[in-house]
C-alpha cells in the first residue's frame, strides 16, 4: 500500500538531509540555533526599550512620571490612515516575533519532556509506560527535578507574553469636535468691513441657536465665529465647497471620528429666490411678538441684540472625538441636530436631510418670513488630525525580562544535557531513537508481545493503573486490526483536545453573536460598514469596570493565552497522527531510522517529529490567528481637540474595543483550521504495521529481533548478539513477519509442525534488509 502523495514527506527526509547532519548535532543543533535567536531577540527587544525610552521620550501625561521608565513614548506622528497600516504592520512583525520566541520554548518543552531509556525502564519496572516522540503529560510525573523545573519555567514565562506582548504598540487616534454653522449665503463675501462691527455680522445670539448654547456663552461662540471668518478671508484654500449631500455624508455619522476636517459651513438660502439673506436676519423683524414675550425673560439677551441683522441662524458645536470609549450618548449625529434646529426660540420645522429644505411654523414666524429655505452648498474646513504610534515602555520591559529568562532557560538546557555522557540518560527524542534503543538494548519484559497494539485494553488503564506485563509475554495469532490514523490517539487525548477547542469556539460564536446584535444600536451604521483592523467605529466593550492600560492590556491579550493552549493540544494532535504515519511506513518498506545521532544507514533530523513540511505551514497558521486575535479585541486610545478657539488638545481617553469583522475572519479560519486533524484521522495508515501511539511498551515489543538467539524467549546474551543488533539497528529497517527456526521456540507455542525437523517459523518485528521481512499474514 502506498503513502497518500502529500503524506510521504512524513516518512521520508530530504535528500540532503543526510550529508547535512554529518557533523552530527541532531536536535541539539537545532537547540544552540534556537537558543541564539531567542537571545539575539532579547538583545533587539532591550535595544529598542532603551531607544524608545532615550530618543523618542515619553507621552506629555500629568499620569507619567518622565524619569521612569513606566512611560509611553511616541515613535510615530502622522496621518491617521498611514498610523493604521503601520500599526497592522507591526502587529504583525510582533506576532512574527513572540511566535518564533515560543515556538522555540515548546521546542525546548518537548526535549525536556522526552523520557530516557533509564527512565522507561523504571516506568517498565513499575508496570508503566510512556510516550516517546510526542508531546505528553504522561511522561512528566517521571522527569528529574532538573527537567521538570525547567519545563515549568518555560510554561509560566510564556504566559506573560501571550498576555502583554500585542500590548507593547498601542495607535493613539485623534478627532476633533466641530461647531456646525447655518449662514446666509452672504455671510463671507467680501468686503464686510472690518473691526467689531463686521464681527457681529456674524454671531450670537443669532435667530435659532442650538440647545448646547445654554452650556456655554456668547464668547464660546463668537470666538471661534471669528477665527472661523479670519480663515475664510486669510485662508480661502483650507475651505473645500460640497454640495448638501456631499456634506451630509462626510459628517453624518456619529461613530466616525474626524481626521482630516473640521468646522463644517451650511450656506442657507431662501427657495423662491428672493435676495433676503443678502442682508442676514434679526430676531425681531422674523419672530413674532408674542414668542418674544414669552420666552425673552428667561434669556439673557438685550434690545439691541434682538434689532441687530445678523448672517448667522444657527451654530452648534457637535462632539466627535469621545466616540467610542466615553458614553456613546456623547456623540451626535446631524439628525439629532436639525430635529431640534429651533434652539434659544421655538421657530419650528426642522431641516430635511435628505433635500436641504428647512421650513418654519407660521404660528412662531412672521407670516412674510415663512418661506421654505434651502441649504445651497457646504463649506467644509480642511484639517488634519495628527495620530500616533506609541510604545509602553513598561510592558516592553516585561516582554524583555520573560525573553531573558527564556534565554537562559535554553542555555541551562544545552548544559544540562551536554553534562549527560550515559547513553541510558539521553533522550529519546524521536521514534527512531527508541527503536534503536529498544532493539540494541532488548526490554526483556516485552518479549513475546510482539502483535501487541496501541489499542490493546492493557494499555487502555488509567495513567495511576499499573500495566500487567506477565499477560502481555503471550505470542498471539496475527490478527490485522483497524487502519485509520485516528487510533495512535487515545480517545482521552480526542475528548479533551475538543473539548478545549470546542468550547473555546462556542464561545467565540456566542461573543460574536452579541457583538452583531449590539452593533449599530442606533441604526446609524452596520455590518457592512465597518472596517479590518483597529477601527473607530468598532464598539467598545461596555460595562467594563478595568482600568488602567497594563489592566486594559492583559483581557485584551486573553484570547492569545487561550489561543496557544488550544494551539499546543492541536499541534499535539497532529505530531501524534504525523508520527503514527512514520511508523507505519516501517511496514511498507526498508528505510532507515531517523535519530538524534546518527551511524551507518541511519539519518539524523534537526527537527523533532513534525516535517518541516507541516510544521511551517502549523507554525504560520498560529501567526496568522494570533495577529488577528490582536485585531479582535485591542486597547484604544483616543485623544481629541475642542471645537472652540484655541482648539485645546483634551485626553487620552483609553478603553477596550473589539472588531467584528476580524472575530468573523478569525472564527471562520480557526474552524477551518481545527477540522484538519479529524480529516487526517480517517486516513488509512499504510500496511499492517502494528499502531504504536508512541507508546513505550508497544515499541518495545516490536524490537525484539528474532535472528539473535533469545530476542522471543527474553533470554538475551551479551558479545556477537549486541554486535549484531547493532548492524540491524543502524541499517535499513522494516517491519512485519521473520523467519526464524523453530529451535528457538517452546514446542507448544505453534501446532502445525509435523515430526519435529526443523521447520521455519516466523515471527513479528523488525528486520534488516537480509532477514526476508515480509507482511504478516492473517491468522497465523
């Protein structure tokens, strides 16, 4: 039977693989290259807190101390626009960064993991067994001291990165909040005249001024009325000409922050062609008496006021740059302004958003006064919001104490296993160190065992459930169990891998369903709105009691804790199926052992099980998920300017946002991606080979080499014995049925023999290429 095509990269190693590993090294060249990426990492990392902290400076923030290092430093001030992608971009590069540094922990993790021979034959000792050449927490109740405080060093110091590392770059976006202005249509032509005068051509108290005017005061107003008109004089190339439609698009949205414009200008005009604007309105010739009368008092306005003409009807200022990490209430949409237009007196009507008509009621107009006006054109103010990149120095810190640590975590491994000279304390890293372990160095407890599968219920008890060896040192009748790849995994493992996965997708959906439920609350936007990546019109996560950005940081970085951990149960599924398939192409044909150090026929591996040809591919769809899983939920920081002249600067303001469109693209791609293991599970593995899981027990028992006098009784002797299961072990191996002579076998143990000459017999498991290994035949 033959590999799938793209399946056969497991069992095989590159043709150069061999000359290139011989200099020998194996998975510990590997380690010295790991180690020097994490350390060189860590003196990058440190480099840039020590510029970011010496060149670029801090954040001006009365919460900063300046000669700490707790500060927030600016490398970047520019267009809005061009801060995003660079931020996407450096998010990216911050993955890229934080998986390399973790791949190279769990890397480290499984070497510290893998057991000994020494420690397998106290495992075996004490009718247990362990797992060789995967991931597993079988094995660590049986680690030295050394091994395991040093497998937990690297699990904790992981932890720290998932959950502040995306949090080191931080987009700091700006908006300003604007004064909407309603004017005659000859409100800016020139000449006007200058001084006070020509000021109040354009002021309040104007004929309807919004409700927000009772929160400031005339000066508020006419202050930035005047820079307003100074520009418009001084500065004609800032102000950009819309048409109605055009400027109720630009500035309708409530959730949309301003970047590039500010104060916007509606140029009111009277639909049946009449010159009245000309001239401007006075409160007196347009509003009726008793409206005067009966709403003047409570107003702080004098005769003269009343009398004055005047370009301005309406003016109001309207916040932007709260939205969406205060209380969305804040925000306001054109809408909501022209619903209530009437403002300091009730003239009634409104304007029509989507035509520019505005009409008065005649029960508060003077009757010659109650025409219906039209909005003309816009004049929108050009105006570019700067926003920043901004580094936290004190996570950045952290990131570089944790890449420290690991660091030096992997050079205490290298000496740690550089001090082991006993070939029985090194790890067996591979199947293939096992294998030549177990046939060089017979286990005696496993002789006769030699169709014993990964599925036998001996080997099916609880981890705590000793393993009754006595009733494993039986020969059976060859019996071809099930094929599929999915019987190298306990079900155990299956269960609680999905269950991990499953939950933690559930979940996602849930959280997306609110998310979808809640957006566009107001109906002023949707879905199909919204944007990739760190987004001002993305919700906030409301309700939320956290604060401070290091607080802030970490449940933002939650789900990139919870991400590796499915992450490492997937990845283990897949080394534990990819390993299956490597074992079992021992039974289809004779190749070579791949091992750790490497003599004869045998090939040496830099890697530990996963072909690069999966674990690259692994490796990128983690960066991938992890850089969006930056983009679902994130810390926003947004800092603003005031309508009003001077144009004060106000915030930051920090919160939590999450992006619908990237939990969406990041949900659809993690199901994708956690279906893949099911689909190689049913998978057919190639021949007979018995399925071993990576279990020590079932590879020993197939190591029994019958050629060599007492490989099936268990009686093994030292000398020309060992010499020659050493030839076997480092030449080209294969697995299944070898011929032996009945003389080594108790005459009970096979019935077909007729008179007792010597007769062959055969028996199960692994032989070189002169030892005639075929496959096993049912039954017998």
């Amino acid at each position: 039977m033959k590999f799938p095509t793209w399946l056969r990269s497991v069992a095989t190693e590159p043709s150069g693989s061999q000359s290139a590993a011989a200099g020998g090294g194996g998975w510990r060249t590997t380690a010295r290259l790991l180690t020097g990426l994490t350390t060189g990492l860590t003196v990058v990392l440190v480099a840039l807190l020590i510029v970011s902290k010496t060149v670029y400076g801090p954040v001006t923030s009365s919460k900063d101390d300046t000669n700490s290092i707790v500060t927030r430093s600016t490398v970047f001030t520019g267009n809005c626009n061009t801060a995003s992608r660079t931020n996407l971009a450096l998010h990216l590069l911050i993955n890229a960064v934080s998986s390399a540094v973790l791949a190279s922990s769990n890397f480290f993790m499984q070497v510290l993991a893998a057991p000994s021979r020494s420690q397998i034959d106290r495992a075996h000792a004490n009718g247990r067994w362990l797992e060789i050449g995967v991931p597993s927490f079988r094995n660590i109740r049986f680690l030295s001291w050394p091994n395991l405080l040093c497998w937990g060093l690297f699990a904790l110091s992981s932890v720290p990165l998932h959950l502040v590392f995306n949090g080191v770059v931080v987009q700091s976006q700006a908006s300003t909040d604007f004064l909407l202005v309603v004017a005659g249509k000859g409100a800016f032509d020139p000449p006007r005249g200058e001084g006070d005068d020509a000021d109040q051509l354009l002021s309040v108290p104007a004929v309807a001024t919004g409700p927000s005017l009772w929160t400031y005061t005339h000066e508020d107003f006419n202050e930035t009325l005047r820079d307003i008109s100074a520009s418009m004089r001084t500065q004609s190339w800032k102000w950009e000409q819309l048409g109605f439609g055009e400027c109720i698009a630009r500035y309708r949205e409530r959730t949309s922050i301003l970047t590039e414009h500010r104060h916007l200008i509606m140029m009111l005009g009277y639909d049946n062609g009449t010159e009245r604007t000309e001239k401007g309105w006075s409160s007196q010739e347009v509003l009726k008496l008793d409206v005067l009368k009966s709403d003047r008092p409570r107003l702080d306005i004098t005769d003269e006021q009343l009398k004055r003409e005047n370009y301005l009807w309406f003016a109001r200022p309207v916040p932007r740059k709260d939205f969406p990490v205060s209380d969305p209430a804040t925000g306001s949409n054109l809408n909501d302004t022209f619903s209530r237009i009437y403002g300091y007196f009730p003239v009634g009507g409104g304007l029509d958003m989507q035509t520019g008509q505005m009409t008065m009621d005649p029960e508060y107009v003077r009757d010659e006064y109650v025409d219906t006006m039209r909005v003309h054109y816009c004049l929108s103010e050009r105006f570019v919001v700067p926003c920043r990149l901004e580094v936290e120095n004190l996570l950045l810190l952290l990131v570089c104490i944790m890449c420290a640590m690991k660091s030096a975590l992997c050079g205490v491994v290298l000496a740690l296993y550089r001090r082991r000279r006993k070939a029985a304390d090194m790890p067996l890293i591979t199947t293939g160190d096992a294998i030549e372990s177990f046939l060089v160095d017979p286990d005696e407890r496993t002789a006769g065992a030699c169709a014993l599968n990964r599925d036998d219920p001996l080997l099916k008890s609880h981890l705590r459930d000793r393993v009754p060896f006595t009733q494993l040192q039986m020969i059976k009748q060859w019996k071809t169990a099930g094929r599929r790849a999915a019987k190298a995994v306990p079900v155990s493992i299956w269960v609680l891998s999905y269950l991990l996965i499953g939950s933690s997708l559930i979940v996602a959906c849930v959280m997306l369903g609110i998310a979808l439920s809640n957006l566009g609350w107001d109906g002023s936007y949707g879905f199909g709105d919204l944007r990739f990546g760190h987004d001002s019109k993305d919700p906030e996560v409301m309700y939320t009691p956290i604060k401070g950005m290091l607080s802030m940081t970490v449940v933002a970085n939650t789900p990139q804790l919870i991400l590796s951990v499915c992450y490492m149960a997937y990845n283990g599924l897949f080394t534990r199926l990819l390993a299956e398939f490597e074992w079992a192409a021992f039974g289809v044909r004779y190749k070579p052992l791949r091992v750790t150090y490497r003599k004869g026929e045998q090939k040496s591996t830099y890697r530990l099980q996963l072909p690069y040809r999966w674990s690259v591919p692994l490796l990128l769809v983690s960066l991938l998920l992890h850089w969006l899983f930056s983009n679902t939920i994130y810390v926003s920081v947004y800092e603003g300017f005031d309508w009003q002249y001077p144009y004060r600067k106000t915030g930051p303001k920090e919160g939590l946002q999450y992006s619908p469109v990237s939990i969406v693209i990041s949900l659809v791609i993690a199901m994708v991606t956690a279906m893949a293991p099911v689909a190689l599970a049913f998978i057919k593995l190639p021949g007979k080979m018995v399925v071993s899981g990576g279990s020590s027990v079932v590879i020993s028992a197939a190591c029994h080499n019958p050629e060599v006098q007492g490989q099936v009784t268990g009686e093994y002797k030292h000398g020309a014995d060992h010499e020659r299961l050493q030839d076997v072990a480092t030449g080209k191996l294969k697995w299944g049925e070898i011929r032996l002579f009945r003389q080594y076998m108790d005459d009970d143990v096979l019935s077909d023999s007729e008179g007792g000459a010597r007769m062959p017999a055969r028996c199960i498991g692994f032989g070189s290429e002169d030892q005639d290994v075929t496959e096993p035949v049912e039954g017998r």
